[in-house]
C-alpha cells in the first residue's frame, strides 16, 4: 500500500521504517527541514537499535522517503499517520495543537478519498474531534474516514517491539476503514485488537497509567522495605512468579520519565477531573514518582551527614532510561540540579547523551569521585569493572537508583553500596520497633 506518516519523532520515525520493510511505499514528512535533511541521507535522528541498519536498506530499496511537503507526500496515498506530538499541555491536559495542524494541513491538501489513521497518544473523543476537523475544512469533496491506532513501542526496543508487540489496536467506526489499517499489518502476523475508536483511544491511556502504578506501587514498598529491613529485590522476584502479579515493572528504584508515562499519566487524570471522576490510584503513582528522585538525593545528603559542599559526585547515566537519548523529563535532570544546588561538584556520564557536565569517557567520570551514583542502567555500567573503578575513585561509596548493580560483588570489592529499598544493615524490623516502645 502506498502510506504517508507525519511526524519523524520516535514514533512517526520507527512506524515509517517499519511500514516500508513490511513492503509497503511510505513516504515521511515533518515541518522540520534539518530532520528530513539528515533522514533522507539515512543517519537517523534519534539514538534507537537497529534502525540505522533498517533506514539504509529502505531508502536504497526506494521503499521509504522524506519530504516536508505535504502535496508530496499525500500523492495517491490510501493510508495517512498522524504521528506528531501530544506534549503536555496547561494543567497536565494533552496539548492537541500539533495533531490540529496536521488535520489542517491534510483537509487542505488531500484530493482523493483516503484513511487518517491517528498513532499519537490523544485523549478518548479526539479521533471523533479529529475527523470532524478534516471534513469541515476539505479543499475537495471527498472522503474521509478517522482510524485510532495507538502505538505501544518502548523506546530502546522500538524495532523489536514494532515487529513482535504484544498487540495491535485498531479502533474504528467504518469496519472498512478498520480493515484496511488491519490488511496494512498482515505481514506483522501479531494480534490485533479490534474496538470502536473511543476505546482504542482508552486502551492506551489505561495501559500507560497502570504500569505506571505498577512502578509507584514498588517504590513505595521500597520505601518500606529501607525501614524494615527487606530486600526489594526478592520481594519483587517472590511477588512476580505469581502469574496474577507478574515480574515486570516490578523494579524499585528512582521513578519513571521519559515521553510518555509523566504526561499520559497527568493527561488521563485531567481528562478524568474534567468529568468530575477521580482517579486517586493515578494521582498517588504520579506524587510517589516526583517524590521518589527526591528521595533518592536525600540518601545522598543523610550518607554526607547533611553536607555535600565541594563533594565530587559521578552520575552515571544522563538518558531517561538505556538504549535511547531521550532525555524528556529524564530523572537524571533533577537529580543533578538539586545535588549542584546544594555544592556538590558533579560530573555525568552517559553512552550516548551529553550535557554540560558531561565527561568524555566513564574513567573521567569517576575519578577521584566522593560517591558514585547510577541514574541509567545503561548495560556499559552493569558490566563495567568495578575492582578498577574502584582504583579510581577517592571513597567507594555507590548509590544503585535502579537497583541493577551486583551488589554482592560490589560488597565484596569494598564498596559501600546504598541502593533503593536494600538498606538491610539499618534495618528496624517489628522486633526492633516492639523493642523500641517498650
Ligand atoms: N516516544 C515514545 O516512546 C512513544 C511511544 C508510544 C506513543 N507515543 C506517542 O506518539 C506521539 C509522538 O511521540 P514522539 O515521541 O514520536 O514525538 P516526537 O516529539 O519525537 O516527534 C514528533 C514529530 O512531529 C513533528 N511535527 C509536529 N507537528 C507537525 C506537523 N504539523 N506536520 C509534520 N510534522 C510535525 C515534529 O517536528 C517531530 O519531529 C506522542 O503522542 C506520544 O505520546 C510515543
């Protein structure tokens, strides 16, 4: 089939090239000249594995293009993507202004029949919203239908996920328009979920928000298990083999970021608040995770007795999470600004990011650091070696965010490891606390 996807961000970009290696002709087009630029010489724009390798080959194979115009790229296409942006908006509601534009710009362009199929995370009703937009503004008479498709990728396994997701969501209100998406992933052979378009919308806003929960849920128990003098770890590994519960997004640690989870989150309880339902459950996920990176600061502060003026620290790991460069409401920002604000001289390093504290190499980092702290779990770290870290550093003291370091080797080699929810030594179990009262 021959396609067309707005937006060449971390969505628009992977679906593009997905959609031409299936075999279908996709032309991509963004209002950003620099971006199209440098895809159209196949060097991708964002840091995801794998999809230098799968860009190259298409655009040779003439499978895939990029364009900024829209004539273009619309020209005798059957199926149109919206993939641009839904950032947060005023008050934690999605902002919907890029998805309006492009609206605008495909009513003012498109001159034959054609399906407008919405990957974009948007609010429930906006796909209605969506449709009702394009056919008021037509330059032509013709038809349009408005498909929901939500995207489920997860940045760092992007290519995995868009050839071996879990499932495919199509909402529609025309079964044709529904079927004609459906026919486009055939090749993908993945199961495919068919719903109106309301729900398709819903799907992907609940999904979000419950793994959010599920995170929250675990760092709050971490908080507990610091006290009582639990493992987090275990406890996460004890609670996932049951299968109700499962193991993932079980691990404790500094909290989300990233595009996707801190704004749906907000969007989806704003949405609620505006039809006067509370979704408590959501609120609490999103308070406990602006705490937790605060929390995390404050290990670091109580292990300096309170001051960390002039103390040399390494953060390890700039991106919001590994195998990408997003840095969008990345853990890492905070954390730097509020141990820079108390005096601390910090040094960062990540594989693929850079910031104005960045070091060049890991070894830069670390040298003569005071404390060590692991912010991403990048896998460069997880397998760095340690014993010669620690000849590096000036006090081997590390703080584990993500709880991914080996800690028993890490204990072994002399290090003082603090990690999220493992303080065991300090451990004030019931016993101690009964003891304490009496
Ligand atoms: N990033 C993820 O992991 C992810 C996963 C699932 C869903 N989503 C959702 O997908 C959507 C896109 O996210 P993203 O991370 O790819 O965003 P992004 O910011 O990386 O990319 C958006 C792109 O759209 C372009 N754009 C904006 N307005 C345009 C217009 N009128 N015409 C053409 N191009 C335009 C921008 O220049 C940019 O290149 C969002 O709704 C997001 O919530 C993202």
């Amino acid at each position: 089939m021959k396609v067309a996807v707005i937006g060449t961000g971390y969505v628009g970009l992977v679906t593009g090239t997905l959609l031409a290696e299936i075999g279908h002709q996709v032309t991509c087009m963004d209002i950003d000249e620099m971006k199209i630029e440098q895809l159209r010489s196949g060097i991708p724009t964002i840091y995801e594995p794998g999809l230098e390798q799968l860009l190259k080959k298409n655009l040779e194979k003439q499978r895939l293009s990029f364009t900024t115009d829209h004539a273009t790229a619309f020209e005798d296409v059957e199926l149109i993507f919206i993939a641009v942006g839904t950032p947060q908006g005023e008050n934690g509601q999605a902002n919907l202004s890029y998805i309006q534009q492009a609206a605008r710009d495909i009513a003012q362009t498109i001159d034959h029949n054609v399906t407008v199929v919405i990957k974009s995370t948007v609010t429930p009703g906006t796909n209605d919203y969506v449709e009702k937009e394009i056919r008021e503004h037509l330059a032509h008479s013709i038809t349009v239908h408005v498909v929901s498709n939500p995207e489920f990728l997860r940045e760092g396994h992007a290519i995995e996920d868009a050839f071996h997701g879990d499932r495919i969501v199509i909402g529609s209100e025309q079964e044709e328009a529904g079927n004609l998406v459906e026919d486009l992933y055939t090749p993908l052979q993945m199961p495919i979920v068919r719903t109106d378009r309301r729900s398709a919308e819903m799907i992907k806003y609940a999904a979000n928000a419950f793994l959010a929960v599920k995170i929250s849920y675990m760092n709050e128990i971490a908080n507990l298990c610091d006290k009582v003098g639990a493992d987090v770890t275990a406890v996460a590994d004890g609670m996932g083999m049951d299968k109700r519960i499962g193991r993932d997004f079980l691990n404790a640690g500094i909290g989300y970021g990233g595009s996707c989870f801190p704004k749906d989150t907000e969007a989806i309880a704003h949405l609620a608040n505006d039809q006067a339902i509370q979704l408590s459950i959501v609120e609490s996920a999103i308070r406990t995770n602006k705490a937790q990176r605060h929390k995390f600061v404050d290990k670091v502060f109580r292990f300096f007795k309170g001051n960390i003026t002039n103390k040399k620290i390494a953060v390890l790991g700039l991106a919001f999470k590994p195998n990408t460069d997003d840095m969008r409401e990345a853990p890492s920002v905070t954390i730097i600004s509020e141990l820079q604000k108390h005096g601390a001289i910090v040094r960062a390093y990540d594989p693929i990011v850079t910031n104005e504290c960045s070091s060049v190499t890991l070894q830069d980092c670390v040298e003569n650091a005071d404390a060590i702290l692991l912010v991403t779990e990048w896998q460069d770290f997880l397998a760095a070696d340690w014993a010669i870290i620690g000849t590096q550093v000036k006090e081997k003291n590390i703080f584990d965010g993500r709880n991914a370091l080996p800690m028993d080797m890490l204990k072994q080699l002399g290090w003082t490891y603090i990690g999220v929810g493992r303080e065991r030594k300090q451990s004030r179990g019931f016993q101690e606390n009964r003891e304490d009262q009496q």
